[in-house]
C-alpha cells in the first residue's frame, strides 16, 4: 500500500481519491502543537496518524506498520507539565530544573509499564505490548489497535449504571486480569471505569499499566503514583501505605460500584471518620444479597476489614449470582434486570464507528417454573372468598342490614359505642400532640438567643474542613512524589483552614467547642511547621545529593577515564587495566545516586556503600602499578574528588535518617491525628446548629408554635364533644 494513498485518519486504503471513501475525510482531525505531525514515521516503520487521546502523561496515535500492513496504536511519553514540543518539530524538550530530572525518571516509568505488559501477552484481558523503544527525545510502545469504549463512556451512554449481571459480565474478565497481575508480584493500582475498554467483539480489557508496581518492597516515589478519588484506597493516600493485593480489591469494587449503582463510591480518606457509603440495595441496585455484602465488605476502608484478595472476591460475587437470593431492591421475576441477558447495552466506538452489540446466553441456575397450585383463601380476590371469609363491605346486602346488634346505628349498643370511643382517642392524641409541639418550638425559640448565628459558623468550620482536607491531600502527594509544589499548596490550604477556624471563633461562645477550635488550631500550626522543616531537610539531602556527591561522582569518572586512557598508551597494562575496571565502576554508582534522589529505599544507600567499598580494590592495585608515572597527578584528582563524593555521601545519610524519622515519627502521626480531629469539631457544630440557627429559624418555630397550640385546641374541643356523645348514646 503506496504511502501518499493511505487516509491518516482511518488508515484505509483512499486509493487515489481526494476524499477517504472509508470514512469521507480529506484532512485529519486532532492536529495539536505537542502532537507529531500526520504523516510522520516512526522507527521507519510505523506511519503515524490521528490522534485517539491525550492523558496528563502522553498521546495515544492511531499509526499504520507498513511492514505487515496492520493499524495499530502507539503511545507516547509527553507529560505536557514537564515537557513540550514546538509546533511542527518531533524532538521532545524537557524543561530545566527539578521538572527535567522528574522528566527522565518518568520516562524509566514509561518503559517499566511497556516491558509490565509485555509479561501478559497471552492473557487475553490485558492489552499486548508489540514493540518498545526511545526516539524523539522520549519514549513510546505499541499496541494493537482496537475498537471499543472505555467503561465510562459505556456507562455514561447507558444512563450511567446497568443491571448487576451486566456489570459483572464485564467485571469477572478484569478480576481474572488482576488475578494475573497479582500472580506475576505486581499491584496494577489504578482500576477505575476509565481504565477498563469493551471492544466492538465485546472483549474486556484492563488499561493504563502505568501505575503498576512491585507488590513488596518499600515505597518509591514515582509521578506514575494516580489517586483517582472514590476508587483509591487509603493506603494509597499515605506516604507508608500498606500497599497489596487488597489494594486493587478496592479500586474493583469501587468500579461495580459505580457500574451497579451510577454513583462514584465517596473518598476512601472521606470515610476515615464517619462512613457514609451507601449499600447498592438503597440506590436502587438489583442485586443478591451475597454480592451486596461482598461488594460493601471489599469496599472496606480498613484492610483488616476489607477482602484480601482478588480470588476471594470473585468467589464471593460468582457464588451469590448462583445462589440468586435477592436482598433489598430486588425486582420480580419479570424485572428486565433480573433477565439472564447479561449485557444487552451497545457500545459506543471511540472513533465515532458503528456500533456493536454485546449479548451472552442464559447463566445456569436451577430456577424452574412451578405449576400454579390453589391460592389460599387469604390470597383470594374478594369474588373467590366464601362468605365467612368476606369483610362487611362484601356481604350481600341483606347480611349488612341483618337483625345482628353489631351493625346497628351509633345509637344503639355495638358499633356506634366503639367508633366514638376511637374518635375520643384519637382526639387525645392530638390533643398531647398539639402540646407537645407547642412546648418544643417555645423552647427552641428560646434557645436561638443563646446560640446566635450557627448557620454562619457552621458553614465556616465546613469551608475550613474542605481546607483541611486538602491541605492533607497535598501533604501526601508531595510524600509521594517529592515535589514542593504539593508542599506549598499544603502550607497555604492549611493557612486558609487556621484563619476560617480563627474566623469561626466569633460565631462560638467559649463553650466546650470553641476549646475544641483552639485546639484544632494549634495542631494545623504545629503541622505546618514541621511542613516546612521536613521540606528544608528535603531541600537539604537533594542539594547534598546533586550538588556534591553527583558531580564528584562525574569528576572521578572523568578522571579515570583520562588516567585509563593515557595509561593503555603505555607499556604498564596492569595500571591501565585497574583504571579501567575502575572506571566502569563509577556508571552505576551515579546510577544508583539518581534512583535515591526519587526513591527512598534504603537498600540502594546499602548497595552504594557497598560500591564504594570495592572500588577500593581496583584503586590499591593502580596505586601500586602506576609508581611515579605522569599519570599520578590525574590519579591523586580522582582520589581528592572521591573522598568529596564520600564526605558528602556521610552527610546525606545522616539528612536522610532524620528525614526519615520526621516522616514516621513525626509526621504520619500527626497527620492523621489532624485529620480525625476535624469530625468532632463539624460534629459539633452540625449539633449546634441543630438547636438553634438564628433569626431565620425564628419564624418557623413561631409558626410550629401557633400550630401545635391550635392542634391542641381542636384536640380538646373533639374529645369534649366525643366524651359527650359517648354519655348520650349510654343513656339511650
């Protein structure tokens, strides 16, 4: 297939026509300043087209291999915060500074998520990675090229939720995926209705393997790190979180969630104080109860609580749709819902293609249709029941005016006696009812004087909660990913949070809640300032790291790779030979040096010590074999530059171990101590403004008053009135 003849929108065939007959363009659309140009070739191989979609962290590129002929999709690296391309360029430029080395460690993430997927390529949930590699000053891998939806573009045409078997159909596929996942030692992290795409076949696929990492091993910090709310758990918000399998039976149940019920399950750290999560049963989800208690068990915000593993939950999920016992909100027999078609929704194709329909046969199941049997005579219609059966209002007329003392009129003995001693009943209640009301509203307008303004001080704590909360929010991510943006903004939400605090006292009597406030105050203060030394001390171990050790670490590089290349001009091969395996030596030190200026492993301190103490070998034996050369001079500068490296590697330990200790010592405790003590305080003045909101509540309770008083008054009057038809009719 001639190039200049291929549609870069669709990757047909136009033949020579000037408009593609496939799908009737003539120019592509998607055309950006940071996308590759259409038409550019990639590798030599891959011709790139339209763009399917920009993320925070690349492109997707419809492309065309023009070895086997085949469309295919390829990913590109270019997070638009940390890099840029000119208009009509294909080399991509890093900015300088902290956002260049976050760049390149990114990039290493890049390859890690293509080389993760290329570990699943047979499992036919999990996308296949085909090819990888570097051009353009950044990275990309290819994919296969398929048709199809994400789940949320599903859902979002389907009205926002589908039936229980619908969403399960879907779901079993991506719990075998990270049933793999697991298998392999690897947490996917990121599940979510955006990552998981239906095909025009109705295949289900697992995406975006660029948050996976090891299930062991200490935490590393990495811009890979997605906390999507309502499908991250908590320990995804902490900087120590204990990550595991566990982690993903969140994200998974979030997703069924959300598919069952169209609503995104609250924020896991939302839900540390007060649980406010809703059963699926309650939102008008069809569903056994089996799988409701299995989906809210997995969706536990405690690990200890919550489902440990994927098998676990698929067992549990599978077993109760056998099972078919229906809990709260479930339909009859003839609910569409309860319909053994699993998925009878379309899917709508990402490009605007044709749609497809997904269908599956009927589930076995032992439900059988029972013959009709005789009903009861309670379960008669009023024609079926035989006479002694039938209330009053169905007996023949001459048995409702029959001689029976029962259904004479109110004069006489029987009915007409009870009837009026009901009513006199009734009207006491109204009457105690009326007084009560009456009672309750003069004592709340009685109490608003003593708590004025509520509404106002209620809303401030809240502004100030939401500050809080996201002041914590960025605390975690600055942790989690050591950038000092994150910091910052912490640092100024928490400031916000101090003044509304400040603010609310104005609204509060020096009660029980104002100490409450002071307190609440004292602790954000506290935290902010260890904030800000823990970020010195950050600040501190990088400049220890890249302004000292690292650049003696390239000076004693270049040193050696001078002595050992003077030295192989020379007769003494044994000197030459040492400088050069000294040499080498020095590449994976500098390594290992910018892993620790992302990842705070302390086994890469431990592998860097132990380097250095190798080195020493190679460094004896050229120090015995070089004697008075002219080359002991370069070699006395690479000793001088590696006692600076080293010098500077004692300080950066001693940095790292303190930062280390604010981190578990300090700051975590005090982190969570700050976030639960905000409940009480919101409690309190929800409570607060619950007996009294001021002026405009006045009005309400006067009228609750006026109507309770003229309910006791009819109440009165009615049960007089009773009372004396009651006498009469005795007398009679």
């Amino acid at each position: 297939m001639d190039v200049e003849h291929i549609c870069l929108h669709c990757m047909e065939d136009k033949g020579g026509e000037e408009a593609c007959p496939n799908c009737g363009r003539t120019t592509v659309s998607g055309k950006g300043p940071l996308y590759l140009e259409p038409g550019s070739l990639l590798r030599d191989k891959y011709l790139v087209g339209r763009v399917l979609g920009h993320g925070g962290f690349g492109i997707t590129y419809l492309a065309f291999d023009m070895d086997l002929k085949v469309k295919l999709a390829v990913k590109e690296y270019l997070p638009s915060e940390l890099a840029t391309r000119g208009e009509g360029q294909t080399l991509v430029s890093a900015f300088a500074g902290n956002k260049g080395k976050f760049f390149e460690h990114g990039l290493e993430k890049f390859l890690e998520e293509a080389r993760t997927l290329a570990q699943f390529e047979n499992h036919p949930t999990i996308v296949t990675v085909k090819d990888y590699f570097r051009e353009n000053n950044t990275a990309y891998f290819v994919m296969p090229y398929i048709e199809g939806a994400t789940l949320k573009q599903f859902l979002d045409r389907k009205g926002g939720k589908v039936s229980y078997k619908a969403a399960l159909k879907i779901m079993l596929p991506v719990l075998d995926a990270l049933r793999a996942v697991h298998k392999a030692g690897l947490l996917h992290r990121d599940v979510s209705p955006a990552n998981i795409f239906i095909s025009r076949e109705a295949q289900v696929k697992l995406l975006d393997f660029g948050a996976a990492r090891q299930s062991t091993g200490e935490r590393s910090r990495s811009l890979s790190v997605i906390l999507k709310p309502g499908y991250a758990p908590a320990e995804q918000y902490a900087s120590k979180g204990k990550h595991g399998t566990w982690s993903d039976v969140y994200a998974a149940a979030a997703t069924l969630y959300r598919a069952i019920t169209g609503v995104t399950p609250p924020e896991a750290v939302e839900r540390m104080g007060e649980d406010t999560l809703a059963t699926p049963s309650s939102l008008g989800a069809n569903l056994p109860m089996e799988a409701e208690e299995a989906i809210m068990q997995a969706l536990a915000v405690r690990i200890e609580d919550r489902i440990s593993n994927i098998e676990e939950l698929h067992n549990k999920l599978t077993s109760a749709l056998v099972t078919q016992s229906l809990g709260p909100g479930a339909a009859s027999a003839g609910d569409p819902d309860n319909d053994t078609m699993l998925v009878d929704s379309e899917v709508t194709m990402v490009n605007g293609s044709t749609t497809q329909a997904m269908t599956q046969g009927p589930l076995s199941h032992n439900a059988s249709v029972r013959s009709q049997e005789p009903l009861p005579p309670d379960h008669l219609p009023p024609d079926h029941l035989p006479p002694d059966h039938l209330p009053p209002d169905h007996l023949p007329m001459t048995a409702q005016y029959s001689e029976s003392p029962d259904w004479n009129e109110p004069g006489q003995t029987g009915a007409g006696k009870y009837a009026l001693l009901a009513a006199f009943c009734l009207a006491l209640v109204v009457l105690v009812a009326g007084m009560l009301a009456f009672r309750g509203a003069s004592e709340s307008i009685a109490r608003i004087h003593d708590f004025p303004d509520a509404t106002e001080g209620f809303t401030i704590i809240n502004e100030a909660d939401a500050e809080v909360r996201n002041g914590l929010i960025h605390a975690a991510l600055f942790d989690a990913h050591g950038d000092e943006f994150n910091a910052e903004w912490a640092v100024e939400h928490l400031g916000f949070a101090r003044d509304l605090l400040g603010q609310s006292l104005e609204f509060n009597p020096p009660t029980e809640q104002a100490v409450l406030i002071q307190g609440q105050m004292a602790r954000i203060k506290e935290y902010q300032e260890l904030l800000s030394e823990y970020m010195y001390v950050d600040g501190e171990a990088w400049n220890l790291l890249h302004d000292r050790m690292m650049p003696s670490a390239h000076a004693t590089e270049q040193n050696l790779d001078e002595m050992a290349t003077r030295l192989a001009r020379t007769d003494n091969e044994h000197a030459a030979r040492a400088a050069r395996v000294a040499h080498d030596m020095m590449p994976r030190m500098i390594q290992l040096m910018e892993r620790m200026s992302w990842d705070d492993n302390p086994a890469l301190r431990d592998r860097l010590s132990v380097e250095l103490e190798e080195l020493e070998q190679p460094l004896g034996r050229l120090d015995e074999h070089l004697g008075d050369a002219p080359e002991r001079g370069i070699y006395e500068a690479a000793l001088s530059n590696l006692e600076s490296m080293t010098l500077a590697l004692g300080e950066f330990l001693t940095v790292d171990e303190r930062r280390t200790v604010m981190r578990r010592d300090e700051m975590e405790p005090k982190f969570w101590d700050l976030f639960e003590s905000m409940d009480p305080i919101t409690m309190a003045a929800r409570e607060r403004l619950e007996q009294g909101q001021g002026p405009l509540m006045e009005g309400r309770l006067r009228l609750t008053r006026l109507a309770g008083l003229v309910a006791a008054v009819l109440g009165l009057a009615l049960a007089v009135l009773c009372l004396l038809m009651f006498l009469r009719a005795r007398k009679a």
